[in-house]
C-alpha cells in the first residue's frame, strides 16, 4: 500500500511540473509563417519565429513586460510592423507564448 501511494505522490509530481510552463516573447514573421510553414505563428523556434530570452510565469505578464521590448526603435527598425498595405511580406508580429518549450 505504502508503494501505491509513493507512486501516486509521485504522478501527481510529474502531472504538475509538466503543466509549470513559462512563457517567452516572441517576434514572428507573420507572411512566411501563414503562406510556406501554414502554421501562423503557431509553431516553435524558426528562422522566421525568434523568441527572446526572458521568462514569465503567465502570457499576461509576458504581454504586459515584453511591450518595451515591442516597441524599441531598433526593434521596430529590424522587424517592421505593418503599417499599410504592401507590408504584409516584411510585417513581424508579436506575442508571447510556450511553444518553445517543445
């Protein structure tokens, strides 16, 4: 009995560390990434998904701290948003998720 229960304990260990999954800011190349891979942004590091190195317990703090990030001058200038029509090609999005973790 008391091996049945360690087991249990130990399951149950396991079942919560695989749900304790951080988060990461990302910059995805939002035309390449729907048109040749077909996974809009969905899929994990490429050359057209890069994540950035910090970690954040929730995707709402990841939002919220990675704005700065977002919205630097360099950034913008690197990675372009889209701004009108004719962008599409070269646009980067932005988000925050823990697809690279797999």
């Amino acid at each position: 009995m008391k091996k049945i229960f360690a087991l249990i304990i130990i399951m149950i260990s396991l079942n919560s560390y695989s749900y304790a999954k951080e988060y990461k800011a990302f910059l995805c190349n939002y035309y390449v990434s729907s048109t040749l891979a077909g996974d809009y942004c969905q899929g994990t590091n490429s050359w057209y998904k890069i994540y950035f190195p910090d970690l954040y317990k929730t995707k709402e703090i990841c939002n919220l701290q990675s704005e700065a990030i977002f919205n630097n001058n360099l950034i913008l200038e690197i990675f372009p948003d889209y701004q009108s029509s004719g962008d599409e090609v070269k646009s980067w999005v932005s988000g925050c998720d823990n697809s690279w973790l797999h």
